[in-house]
C-alpha cells in the first residue's frame, strides 16, 4: 500500500513538474512571438512612412516633368516660328541678290 502511495506521490511530482515546464516554454514561445511581432509592427511602420514618403516624392517628380514637358512644347513652337521666319527671309534675300550677281556679265 505504501508503495502505490509513494507511486501515486511520484507521479504526481512528475505531472506538476511537466506542467511547469509546459508552462514555462508556452510563455517563452508567447514571449518571442510578442517580440517579432513588435519587430514587425516597427518594421511595418517603417515601411508606410517610407511607401508615402516615395509616393511624395514621385507626385513632385510628375509635377517637374509637366513643368519641363510644358516648357519644351513652348521652345519647339517658338524655335520652329523663329527657324521659318529666318528660313523664308534668307529665300527672299537670295532671290533678290542672286539675279542681280550674275558671273557671265
């Protein structure tokens, strides 16, 4: 009888003891999920601060590029105005100074 009971006792020292230690590694894994996920979250939020900062940036570059997109649209039409106007008038001074230089008189 003495025995059974010293058996009984001994398992249930055993059952305790395995119930910490379950214990203990649940709350060691629950520990080290908490960290990655803080890890995580920072990372995360780091990333959105990063996405809006980029987003920023690109709205400022499409900005710029209408702005130069504009301003060459501008140049083209007033060079090609200025280059035809100097076209036409070098024409109408040749024609006007060619017949009158004549290498055979």
């Amino acid at each position: 009888y003495e025995e059974r009971v010293l058996k009984k006792i001994r398992r249930k020292i055993r059952n305790k003891q395995s119930a910490q230690e379950s214990r203990k590694k649940k709350k060691e894994y629950i520990d080290g999920l908490e960290t990655r996920m803080s890890a995580c979250t920072a990372q995360n939020q780091e990333l959105q601060r990063k996405v809006l900062h980029l987003e920023k940036q690109n709205l400022s570059l499409l900005e710029q590029l209408k702005k130069l997109q504009a301003i060459v649209v501008q140049s083209t039409s007033k060079s090609a105005q200025t280059g035809t106007c100097l076209a036409v008038l070098l024409f109408s001074f040749a024609l006007i100074v060619l017949p009158s230089i004549s290498p055979f008189v």
